[in-house]
C-alpha cells in the first residue's frame, strides 16, 4: 500500500503549506436537451491534491468523475466555483491555458485511442514538446520520458508504431508522452481498465515510482476500489456530482462510514461479505434528488436502520463536503449522539 510519508489535507494545512492543486465549489452544468433541464454534473465540490500526493477519485460510471478530472485540467469550462493551482487561479484563455497544461497533463484510459496509428512512439511522445516550442535536444528528452516510463533502451522503440507494442507499452507511451513536459500533475482516467490483470500492477508500480522519484502528484480515476487501495494517498468518494466522502486511504477504505462507500467496498472479494445490492440506477443529473441525493437507493432508509433521521435524508441537503469527512445524515447524527 502506498502513502508512506506523504502529506494528507490535514498534514499539509498544519504544516501551512497549501496544496498544489484545489478546487472549491466546482460545478459543471451542461444544458438539458429537447426542453430537459440542465444537468449538474458536478455539484459543488471541494478538492485539493497535495505535492507529491496520489489521491483517488471513486465512483460509479456517470457519477461525474470524468467531468471532474477534465475540468480540474480546463478541459472542460466550469460553470461555477474556482480551481487553483500553485496558488494562482486557473485562467481560461488561450495563452495561459497552454502554459498550465504543460505543468497538468492528461493520461487517457485507453492508450490505444490516445496514440495516432500512423505516429511512431518518437513522434507520439515528441508532440507534446513540438507544441510548446521545446528549444532544447529534442532526442534526448524523448528517450528519458521513454526511459522513466519503463521502455528501455528508449531507441528501441523509437521507429515503432502503437500496433507492434503490447497494451501495456502502449500505456506506458501515453505516460511518456505526459512526462516529457515534465508536469507537477498527472490526471490519470482509468489508467489500467483496459490493461491485463498481469500488467495492471506494472503500471501502477510505474505511478508510484514516478511520485518517488519525481515528487509527481497524481489524480487516479476510477471506479475500482482495489485500486485505490493499491496506489493512492487519499480517497475522495464521488456520489451523483458531489463528493460525499474523503479521507486517507487507510481510513476510507478499513472504515468506511457513508453508506454508498460501504456499498461499493462490499463487493471486493477480499471484504468478506455480503455484497450490498443498491437499488435502482443513479439518479439523472439533471433531475437530482431533493435531500440527500443518495437517498433513493440508501441501504440504511431501506432497511430502517435510518429511522431517526429519514426524513431529514428525503428533505434535507447536505453542504458541500471539503477537507475530510463524510457527507451523509446517519452519519452525523450518530456522531452527535456519540
């Protein structure tokens, strides 16, 4: 398990020293479709990643994840809220959108959509420098991205094309093609979900020895929370567009408190028991639930377990959940009753 010596919220807070990367309030609405209303995939989120911090960010496909990621890079416009990094405020103009993702780069889930069938891995991993204007020995910092991202001798693969690697070697091109500008930030899709069981551990071996080495941060995406486990610092658990628990990797994952993260814990092989089958599919984003919007399949309400505060889980919403914690109303009653 990762996370040796490395700094959570709460270290670097008390330590005055402010995270690389922070979100606050984020949204991202996207306007409804044939008279739909708008669709709010990301509601209000609070997200800071430390340097040299690997946090993971969890949840079921459509819970806005992606969104999150892409608009944490400028990828995608915020509607709403404010993301900063190294202390400035994210601008969305050209010029100074460039400049900031060189020093935040993009790691795709699938390396073979992300690499063009007729670039060789020189040309592949090159792009990136070629687009910010690199004035320095081009061929030298090709093979040393290849090199840390584990092709080596880099030459080798110089004049080959993304069909005559594995899918792993594949990956690791993308990874080069993100090191060469030599970022302070990665944020990495799904990084190994079309990767074999085998090659799965490499990779995120790889992420690791990189955060190391480099003193790189990582955002990881994913839905997997094996994963998480393996690799990451910090977990940040994400619900219908909102975050609704985050916490060291530790305690997330061996404690889990809100009822939505111990329902996707139940159905690792490894938990030991039942899994928990949630009702229903997730809400539209365009049509949120009022209260909690985890409420509607909450196997707490459903069993009675909530009784005490059901109807504040139906009508009551909860705020926006920054620096540690957990977002649910069973939760915070029974702290105030214990």
């Amino acid at each position: 398990m990762s996370g040796q010596g490395v700094g959570t919220d709460a270290a670097a807070s008390a330590a005055g020293v402010a995270p690389l990367l922070s979100a606050e309030g984020l949204r991202v609405v996207f306007p409804g479709r044939r008279g739909a209303p708008p669709a709010r995939a990301v509601d209000g989120v609070d997200l800071d990643i430390g340097a040299g911090e690997i946090v993971a960010l969890v949840g079921e496909s459509g819970c806005g994840k992606t969104t999150l990621a892409r608009s944490l890079l400028g990828l995608v416009r915020p509607t709403g809220g404010s993301v900063r990094f190294a202390g400035a405020p994210l601008t969305y103009t050209g010029k100074a959108l460039k400049a900031y993702r060189k020093r935040a780069q993009l790691v795709l889930q699938d390396p073979s959509g992300s690499l063009n069938p007729r670039h060789t891995v020189y040309d592949a991993v090159a792009e990136g420098l070629r687009i910010h204007g690199y004035a320095g020995d081009e061929r030298a910092a090709v093979a040393e991205a290849l090199s840390r991202a584990g092709l080596r001798p880099p030459e080798r693969f110089f004049l080959r094309y993304p069909h005559e690697l594995s899918g792993g070697q594949r990956q690791r091109v993308v990874i080069a093609g993100a090191l060469v500008l030599e970022p302070e930030l990665i944020v990495a899709d799904e990084p190994v979900a079309s990767l074999d069981a085998s090659v799965r551990g490499e990779i995120l071996a790889l992420l690791l020895r990189l955060r190391d080495e480099l003193g790189l941060s990582a955002l990881v995406v994913t839905h997997d929370l094996g994963l998480a486990w393996n690799i990451a610092d910090r977990v940040a658990v994400m619900y219908l567009g909102r975050i609704v628990e985050t916490g060291a990797v530790e305690d997330v994952l061996t404690r889990p408190q809100h009822p939505y993260t111990q329902a996707l814990l139940s159905v690792l092989p490894e938990s030991g028991g039942e899994p928990v089958v949630l009702a229903g599919e997730p809400p539209d984003p365009a049509r949120i639930p009022s209260g909690c919007r985890f409420h509607v399949r909450c196997q707490a309400l459903a069993s009675g377990a909530a009784a005490g505060v059901a109807d504040r889980c139906r009508t009551e919403d909860l705020a926006v959940l920054g620096g540690g914690g957990v977002a649910c109303h069973l939760v915070q009653a029974a702290a105030v009753q214990g």
